[in-house]
C-alpha cells in the first residue's frame, strides 16, 4: 500500500485531489470551540465540534487563516490536527 502526501508543489497537475489524509482546524485558545463556515455568506462562526469546523487541507494553509484571523482581532486561535 503506498502513501500519497498531497501538496500542489508535487501534483500541480490534481491540486484538488487532496490526497494527503491529514486535516487540520482552527481552535480558540481556552476553549473548546472550533472555527467553521455557515450560510450562504460563508460567514464565521464558531462550534462546538472539530468535526464540524471548517477542515483544511494543509498546515499551512490552516496557520496562515489563524494568522489573518488573528491579526484582525477576532482570534486567538490555533491550529490543531484532526485525528
């Protein structure tokens, strides 16, 4: 069984496939609440369940959000891993 870690460095070609079964979420600092999308607005909002927060691809992608997120103030956040 081979393994595939997905990154669009190294699959230009597929960038959507997502590969790579690792996923990552946006926790806030202190609490048990995760970071998600709602609406049609895709607005934030905050839940109580990883599995319902918005799931990223790649840990960089998922520290850059937290940044930005952080830097506008309506953090803190962090990135955790999903298992």
């Amino acid at each position: 069984m081979s393994q595939h870690f997905w990154t669009p460095e190294i699959d230009p070609a597929h960038p959507m496939d997502c590969t790579q079964p690792e996923r990552y979420v946006l926790q806030r600092l202190g609490a048990d609440r995760f970071l998600a999308t709602a609406g049609s607005d895709e607005h934030l909002e905050e839940v109580e369940s990883a599995a319902d927060a918005y799931q990223f691809h790649t840990q960089e992608a998922a520290v850059r959000a937290a940044q930005t997120i952080n830097a506008m103030g309506q953090g803190p956040f962090d990135v955790v891993k999903v298992v």
